[in-house]
C-alpha cells in the first residue's frame, strides 16, 4: 500500500510540476534547459508528498495542495544544484544522472539553482483554497526551513567542518538545518493548509523532526554501506570530503540504533491520528530499511 500511494502521489507531483515550468519558462533558453534538467530528473518526491499526506493526515485533501508541493520540490531542488557545485560537494553524479553543473557549468547552475529557488514563491502564492493569513503562515515556514535558520544555516556548518571533527550536538544542529527543516517546512505546510488544530500541529511537529533525524541517520549509513548505482551517487563521499557523521561518530551499529530510535518516537507522535496516519507511519518506518 505504501509504494502504490507513494507512486500516485509522485505522479500528481511530475505532472504539475511540468505544468509549472510550462506556464512561464525562462526567457534564456539555457536557463530553462538547465532547470528542467534538474527539477525533473526523478527522485523520491519525498518533500512533495509528505507535505499531502500531512493535508490527508488531518482530514484535507493532498490533491487541493499541489502547487505548495511544487514549491517545496523546486526548494529543494535548487538546494541539490548548489549543494553539487564545485565550491561546495563537488559532486559529478546525482539521482544516476550527471550533475547540473557537468552540463550546464557552473555559473549556469547556480543561476538554475537561483531561479528554482524565486520561482518557488510565486508558485506558491497561487495555491488556492487556503485564506490570506494561513498562505502567510506557510510562506513564512518556507522561508525559514529555507534560509540561514534552516537549510542555507545548516550548509554552512557543513562547508566550515569539512576536515575536522564535530561533536553530535553539532552536526545535529547541521542536520536539523540541512535536512530536517524542509521535512519540518513540508508537513506543517500540509497541516496548516488542511486546517489542523494546534494539537495536531504539535504532534505532527515532532513527526517531522524525528523523520528528519532517521531520514539523516540512514543516509549516512547508506553512505557507508550502501551501492552506487541503486542510490545515484558515489558512496564514500562523506570520508572523501573528511566529514563528522552519525556512523564516524559513533558506530555503524550504534548509529542505527539511533535511526530505528527515531523512526520509533516519530511513530509514537502519530499516536493521536490513528487509522489516519497510516501512510506516514509505514513512510518513517520504511526508512531505516531502505537502500537509496
């Protein structure tokens, strides 16, 4: 049940998000060659469809969301193309397919990283179906899961503690911004969209943190363990580039302890919703074993 809701979600989010780049294309041909490339080159749409099933979690409808979706993917898009970039990860592979900037160049990435990025906020001023004041309050968990309290914050400790060690709190501070806080941004957008009670918001806040824990922890390990061509990236990178990690850290065992940990606290917090979280709860716990 998991992979086939997954699926048609994924599916509602690739048809609109073409629907999106179609509406208004860049004005430099290149440009929109290189956004395209990136934005629709596959992946989990993990963002996307939390964000719906955190609508459907309390009683909305993840359909009537899409453009909202569409916003957090081109977000997080634009934060793969930069995160790639020479000056940063210096990546060649991503999602199976050559980096933006082996392409593109990059300058020609960055401005596609750029673009991705503002376009997202026009995209979701457009979201209908949800009040003035609500619109502002997920335009404002956007642009903080996005900037220098969230992900923008969280890179920069990653770029300043290349060759050297961190302490966990550390790299949990780096991680909450990097990965957590567009987890954090997609399922309270959903919630607040679908008119959640401050009770639910609560309950699905601490879903979403502990999602980002586990989903961080498993990505290290998978860093570790995990097989090039069924993740769509070179694996090692993390000790390539003399990075602190929950598995350097600690331990590979000790390190998914933590992540089952977290997937379990995650699926406690889902307590209060029942039946109706079912999709979100099988979502977290299906992270710690997976393999991309």
């Amino acid at each position: 049940m998991l992979k086939e809701e997954w699926a048609e979600k994924r599916q509602l989010v690739e048809a609109a998000l073409q629907k999106e780049l179609r509406k208004n294309p860049a004005v430099n041909e290149t440009l929109a060659a290189s956004m395209q490339y990136s934005l629709m080159a596959g992946g989990k749409r993990l963002r996307p469809v939390l964000l719906m099933a955190a609508a459907e979690t309390v009683g909305g409808h993840g359909e009537d969301y899409l453009p909202m979706a569409c916003a957090i993917e081109m977000i997080h898009t634009y934060s793969l193309i930069h995160d790639d970039l020479p000056a940063m990860d210096n990546d060649d592979y991503r999602r199976g397919k050559l980096t933006n900037h082996k392409v593109y160049g990059a300058g020609m990435a960055t401005l596609a990283g750029d673009a991705l990025l503002t376009m997202a906020f026009e995209v979701m001023l457009r979201q209908a179906g949800a009040s003035a004041a609500t619109l502002l309050a997920v335009v404002n968990e956007m642009s903080i899961a996005a900037g220098p309290y969230g992900m923008v914050g969280g890179q920069a400790i990653d770029l300043e503690s290349e060759n050297q060690q961190i302490d966990m709190k550390r790299l949990r501070q780096m991680h909450m911004g990097k990965t957590g806080a567009l987890f954090r941004a997609a399922i309270r957008s959903g919630a607040l969209l679908a008119g959640a009670s401050n009770e639910a918001l609560t309950a699905l806040t601490r879903y979403a943190e502990q999602f980002g824990l586990a989903f961080q922890i498993t990505d290290d390990i998978l860093d570790v363990t995990g097989d090039e061509a069924t993740i769509g990236k070179p694996v090692g990178s993390d000790v390539r580039n003399h990075k602190s990690t929950y598995v350097t850290l600690t331990s590979l065992p000790e390190a998914r302890r933590l992540a089952q940990e977290a997937v379990d606290e995650a699926s406690a917090a889902l307590a209060p919703f029942g039946g109706k979280a079912v999709f979100l709860r099988e979502l977290v716990q299906y992270l710690v074993s997976r393999d991309q």
